[in-house]
C-alpha cells in the first residue's frame, strides 16, 4: 500500500536526531513538548443537529434536546464535549470545497474564490456563474496552515478526503499542499463506496470517484471508516515513535453520500421509523463517532492525550436524507440543510478539548478549555488557521490575508466584547438547491441576497419570499420563519450595505447577466 506518497527529510532527521538524543541522554526527555499535537477532525456534511450531544440552548443559555438528538448516537462526541467547548453558533460555508480551503488558509470562501464544490472532472461554474472563481482551487505555491505547521516543526498528516481541487492538478494531492503525508485524499468528493467488499469503489461503475491507497482492504469486510482509522492509528503511532509533534488533519469522508449502511450499527436504527436512507445516515454517524474514539483512546495508550488538541467539526450543514433544503426537517428545528443559505445549511457542531484534561499540564494552562461548556459567540470555519498559528508561535506571511480571528478567548470559555458577531457566506454559483446567494450575519439580524427572483430546481421554479431578499432577527426567529424583509426596510438597507463592503473588501466575484455584467447586491 502506498500510504506515504513521500518520505519527507526533515522529518527523518528529527526521528534520527530524537534517537541519538536517548542514546545519550535517557532520562531528560522532557515530560511536556515544545509543541502540541493537533487533531482537526472533520466530518463531510453533518450539520449541528446530526449528533446527541445538544448543541442548541435554551433562553438561558443550557443545552436543549431535541428528537434528532435522541436519534443519533454519538458517545465519543458526548465525551469530547463533556471535557471541552461546544459553540451552539459555528459556521462553515454551505458546500464542502469553500470550507476546506477556508481551513486551509484563513480566508472566507469570497476571498480566496473556491465558492463552490469543486467538481474533480469539468469546471462546474454553472451557467451565469462567475468565470473567474477558482475551480483549480488550491496549489504548491498558496499558503496553508500545514505548511506553516511544518515549518515550525510539525509532522503533517492528511488522512481522507481532500477535494482541495480538479484532477490532474496540483491540489489533487494534498501532498503538495504541505502536508508530509496522504492517505486516501485526491480530487473526490465523495467515495466510490464505503465497502471494501466493493473495493472502496475501485472496478465498479464509480470507478472515478475510488478511494486510493487501501488495496490492502479490497475484498474484506472492513468498512472504509474502519480503514481510514486503522491506518490513521498506525501513522500517530510513527509520529509519536519519531518524538515529533504532529498535525493530523483527520477528514472522514463519511457521512457524505453514497448512503451506504454500516453494517456495525444498522440494528441501532431499524426500529426507528425513518426511511432506508436516514438509517443508513444515521450509522455512518455512529461510525464516524467510533472513529473519534478510537483516536482519543490512541492517544491516551500512546501517552500523548494531555499535549493534544482536539477540534471536531463538520465542513457544512447536514444532508440527512429528511426532507427539502427550504423546509425545517434534517437540522430540526432548524431550517435548510447542505446547500442553503438557512442555518441549517451553514451552521455545524465544533467541540475543542484536550484529549484528556490536566490542569498541571504546561499547554493546557497556556490554552485553559473548561470542561462541558457552551460557548455562544458566533465563530467559523476561518478561525483555526489563526487560533492554530497563534498558538504554536508561528507566523503568517506578509502578504497573506486572513479573514478569521484567533478563538483563544471564545476557548476559555470568556466572551470576547472586540469580536464582531460576522459571517459572510458567498455562493454565486447553480444549479445546487439555492443559487445565487450571499448570506450577511451581524449581531442578531441575518440578511440574505438573492441575485434572481427565480431559481431553478429538481421539482421547477419557485418564488422566493420578498423577491431578492430575506431578513431574519435570529434572536427573536431562530428557525427563520418570518422573514422581515419589508417590515424593516432600514435594517435590510444597512445589512445589504454591509454585505457589499464585506464583498469588496475581499475582492469577490459574482455572477453575470445575460449582457455579461456582474449581479451585485443591489442596496435596496
């Protein structure tokens, strides 16, 4: 199996020079590194509700169940979050591509112009869309956050998904893209198949979308969740061995379609009463949550839980086969799912915690994660790449524009007053559910642009409410069921002006009249 596509020198130099270290000198290891480990675990299209762990709150700000949240089954979520930080109001952008560069650079998706799922095979700018967003996405020459990470020292693992941009270029191989190793990523967004008994995809119909580097699993019955954090296990064991702090970017590609059941956890769901499909979502879930387990009890038998960091999040919000991306069914008693501009489209669980908590422990007192807390403020996809540089000393480039802010404050558990209460998601794209749209959040108001009155869908036309524009005051309207848009013309007025700005001031582009021209937000 080629799980390394590269052996990287650096790193068998720090492994050779730590072995002559303890030859040496055996007992002054120190009993805390000079660094972290890192996990950002990351989950393909599971929103904030796909879980049992509540992540929604009451008025008083304690975590509400509701009955999604007592269909899935995520103990190792639960454990997580009962020893770190939950946010109940983390964006990511609404398809999967937009957020994985977001992590990548600090950018919002306006800025660095990813703005859609990047289709491995044809530019799928959609008709209208802009021609000048970046469907090759990322390449060796752009600044990421695992090529900081190395150069400050970091091993950088990549495991899963990648679809950081098209076949045959550079940002197929996340290898180029400052990671030391790939295990499973290219240009897919989804796999051939979870099943190894299918080959991972490999000779069958979905042969282009085949998951590589496990052949060794072809024909057995280990579900491709299972082998990802198998190999997953074996490449932090490497690390640890090396005594090099590591990176890992852990990207299940579960719990994206096929809906493909895993058979460890199909009983838990068949007495449920919801459809085939949703059974079937709701056990790759649990598998995807086994997974986060398995890593966390890794850590502690290989002694390392209390100098890692754990961030677990989804890339955007559910596409739980329940219901219609406008109606509040998948994310109830949120609205919209994967795709839409509502928040059940764009907001998605992130928990941060140390993999296993010790108040003496040297890194956790420099970044002190309460234990079973709720964080409120309003945060997103963009603010690793700068919480993550920060913590570890490292510096971004001159020159490299960052739309994200360090989360050091929002982790402890503290408000931060300076922090704007901002989210900008830009999708000028179609056809994918909703088209053409540019979200604004700020402080309780939400506003929503619509560059056509009409957008075309599977069932036809529909006609959006208030023509061009939605408003919503999340405060009073959290499920967004009444949109304002003509009560309080003075509010849409100043969200739209400050749609626009954001837009500017990250250079965004747009989609294009019939005559060529670009469709801007129009102030109303």
């Amino acid at each position: 199996m080629n799980r390394t596509l590269s052996t990287p020198r650096p790193f068998l130099a720090s492994a050779l020079f730590a072995l002559g270290l303890c030859a040496f000198f055996p007992s002054t290891r120190a009993a805390e590194p000079e660094l972290p480990n890192i996990m950002v675990f990351l989950v393909d299209d599971m929103g904030v509700m796909d879980t049992s762990v509540p992540f929604l709150t009451d008025e008083a700000g304690a975590p509400k169940r509701y009955p999604l949240n007592d269909f899935y089954r995520t103990p190792s979520m639960e454990r997580l979050a009962k020893q770190g930080i939950r946010f109940n109001q983390f964006y990511a952008m609404s398809v999967c591509s937009p957020t994985r560069i977001s992590i990548m650079t600090g950018q919002n998706a306006a800025r660095h112009r990813a703005t859609n799922w990047i289709n491995p095979w044809q530019n799928n700018a959609g008709p209208q869309g802009p021609p000048e967003w970046d469907w090759k996405g990322l390449d060796s020459r752009d600044i990421t956050l695992p090529g900081l990470l190395r150069k400050q020292g970091y091993h950088t693992i990549h495991v899963g998904k990648g679809h950081f941009g098209p076949e045959e270029t550079e940002g197929a191989d996340p290898a180029n893209l400052g990671f030391d190793i790939n295990l499973a990523g290219r240009s897919i967004g989804a796999p051939g198949s979870y099943y190894a008994e299918k080959n991972y995809g490999k000779g069958t119909k979905r042969e282009r979308s085949a998951v590589p580097h496990l052949d060794q699993y072809h024909g057995t019955d280990t579900f491709l969740t299972e082998a990802l954090t198998i190999e997953t296990k074996k490449l932090v064991a490497d690390a640890v061995k090396s005594d090099t702090p590591f990176y890992l970017y852990f990207a299940h590609y579960a719990v994206h379609a096929p809906f493909e059941s895993d058979p460890r956890f199909a009983d838990h769901y068949r007495d449920s009463g919801k459809p085939e499909n949703a059974q079937a979502f709701a056990t790759l879930v649990e598998g995807m949550d086994k997974s986060l387990g398995d890593m966390l009890d890794q850590f502690e038998e290989l002694g390392v839980a209390e100098n890692t960091l754990v961030f677990f999040l989804g890339d955007n919000g559910s596409d739980a086969p329940l219901g219609d991306q406008h109606e509040v069914a998948c994310a109830a008693p949120l609205r919209g799912k994967k795709g839409a501009h509502y928040e059940g489209g764009m907001r998605v669980p992130f928990i941060a915690a140390w993999a296993k908590r010790d108040p003496d422990n040297a890194w956790q007192k420099k970044l002190p994660i309460p234990a079973g807390t709720i964080q409120g403020q309003v945060a997103n996809v963009t603010d690793l790449y700068p919480t993550l540089l920060k913590l570890v000393d490292a510096k971004n480039p001159k020159g490299h524009a960052v739309d994200g802010r360090p989360l050091q404050t929002l982790l402890t558990g503290q408000a931060d007053a300076d922090r704007p209460e901002e989210f900008l998601m830009h999708y000028p794209h179609a056809p994918h559910r909703s088209n053409y749209f540019t979200v604004w959040r700020n402080g309780d108001w939400k506003a929503i642009y619509h560059a056509l009155p009409e957008v075309k869908t599977t069932g036809g036309f529909i006609q959006f409410e208030g023509g061009h524009y939605q408003l919503f005051n999340l405060k009073e309207d959290p499920y967004e069921q009444n949109n304002l848009a003509d009560q309080e013309p003075e509010v849409l007025k100043r969200m739209i002006e400050e749609m626009r700005t954001a837009l500017d001031r990250d250079d965004a582009v747009f989609p294009v009249s019939e005559d060529g021209k670009p469709l801007k937000p129009v102030v109303p």
